[in-house]
C-alpha cells in the first residue's frame, strides 16, 4: 500500500466532502459514512488494505444522487482504489503513471 497516494486521496475526498456537505444532505451522509475510515487514512494507520465492499459510500453514487458531482465520484474512486491496495502497475504504466 502506497501511503503517501492513500493520504493525497483521502485530503482530495475530503476536502470535496467538506466544501459540498452544507449544501447537500446526501454528500453529509457519505461524509459522516466515511469519516472513520478518512480518518485511519488520513493518519497513516490504515497498513492492510481493505476489501472494495468494505469501504462505504458507493451506493450513494450508484443509487444516490451524488452522480452529478463528478469531480467527488472521482476522488471517491480514487480513495478507494487506493484504500484497497492501489492500481495494478499495468494499469499505471497504461495511464503514463509511474509504475
């Protein structure tokens, strides 16, 4: 697991949580579902990556409104990726990342 990639993701989603959960319910609540996770990453003390399913929030994008805020469904995914152990190094090399 590549901390310093998780702690960027984690700062990205939440700063995008805390600029629009005063202006939307559903973005608060995905906020308060993954504050305590947010937090683990955020400090550094998430080591063992998690399963997809473990980590909440994706039926707000999938069931929820929360499609329309691109910019946070994509931070969102990114978190995640990187919460479940980060892209394959194909998938980086693919993307012009550094492997």
């Amino acid at each position: 697991m590549d901390q310093s990639r998780l702690q960027a993701c984690t700062a990205e989603l939440q700063q995008l949580l805390a600029r629009l959960a005063s202006a939307d319910g559903e973005v608060a609540d995905l906020r308060s579902a993954l504050e305590p996770l947010l937090a683990l990453a955020g400090s550094g003390a998430l080591a063992t990556p998690l399963a997809w399913g473990d980590i909440p929030g994706g039926r707000y994008f999938t069931e929820g409104g929360l499609r329309r805020y691109a910019d946070l469904e994509q931070a969102f995914a990114r978190f995640r990726i990187e919460a479940t152990g980060g892209a394959a190094p194909a998938l980086r090399k693919l993307r012009g990342e550094d492997a």
